[in-house]
C-alpha cells in the first residue's frame, strides 16, 4: 500500500498529540522529599509540618494526609475550606497546590500555587514523608 505524504505526516502527528493526553493522564512522577524540603519553604511562612508547632498564618500540616479538610484543631478556617468536603490525600492536595483559588473557591491562603510538576511532586514527598512523623 501506498502512504501519501500528507497521510504519514497526519499518522506522526496524531501519535504525538495521543502521547501528550496520555502524558497528562499519568500521575507526578515520584519525588524527591530532600528536594521538596527546599519547596516547603515557600509554604513556611504560614505553615509548619512539625506537630509541636501548632498553627501559624496557616493550619498546621501535621498529619494532613487522611485529614478532613479545615479541621486542624485552633485554626480558624475560612467558611469555604470547612464547607469543601475534602478529605486531604495527595492527589486533592495536589490539586488544591497547583490552584488554590480555583480548587477551593473563597479560601483564604494567600498563595498563588505551584506550577512545575517537579515541585509539586518533590513537595508532595517532604509532605507524605514528614506529615506522619
Ligand atoms: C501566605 C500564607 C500561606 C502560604 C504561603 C501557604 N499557605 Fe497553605 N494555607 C494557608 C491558610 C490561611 C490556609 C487555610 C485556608 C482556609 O481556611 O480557607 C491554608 C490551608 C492549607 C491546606 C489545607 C489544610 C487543612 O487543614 O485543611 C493545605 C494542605 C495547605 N495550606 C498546604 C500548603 C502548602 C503545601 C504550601 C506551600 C507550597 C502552602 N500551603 C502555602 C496559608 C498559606
């Protein structure tokens, strides 16, 4: 059989449009927590991960992982953040990180969110890593 030109370069174009949607389907690649310590620091002027801290500018994140969202004991959450429903895991976390505002309307962190995969997944780590400690 013969492939035209344009049928071939139509066939090469739909293999990488279908790998990018794939692309976006998968899961963050695994993180590094080492890594995602130097991100946390972004959140650190709100918030600590360290139970004996207690809450700061933010609710503490101790234990965030399997926490129903604005519940953090002494913390006064927002009405949006109590009324959302989550249960934090990372993927809503993931979410929530990437877009604060638009995941939870009306919350109140004044943050604009992470954009690189990298960071996101790096910090995701240093969370699940020191949130259970
Ligand atoms: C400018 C301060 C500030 C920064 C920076 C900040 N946060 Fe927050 N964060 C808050 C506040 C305030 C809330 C409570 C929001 C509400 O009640 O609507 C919150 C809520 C949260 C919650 C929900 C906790 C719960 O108990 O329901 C998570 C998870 C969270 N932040 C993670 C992070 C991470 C991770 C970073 C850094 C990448 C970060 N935040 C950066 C202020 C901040």
């Amino acid at each position: 059989m013969k492939v035209s030109k344009f049928g071939r370069r139509a066939f090469a174009l739909a293999v990488v449009f279908s790998g990018a949607i794939a692309g976006q389907a998968l899961a963050l690649e695994p993180g590094d927590a080492a890594a995602g310590a130097k991100v946390f620091k972004k959140c650190q002027a709100c918030h600590s991960i360290v139970a004996a801290d207690g809450n700061k500018i933010g609710p503490n994140l101790h234990g965030v992982i399997g926490r129903k969202a604005g519940t953090q004991e002494g913390f006064n959450y927002s009405d949006a953040m109590k009324a959302s429903g989550i249960v934090w895991d990372e993927a809503s976390i993931e979410k929530y990180l990437r877009d604060p505002k638009g995941f939870v309307p009306k919350n109140k962190m004044a943050f604009v969110g992470l954009k690189k995969d990298s960071d996101l997944a790096n910090v995701l780590a240093f969370i699940k890593a020191e949130s259970g400690k």
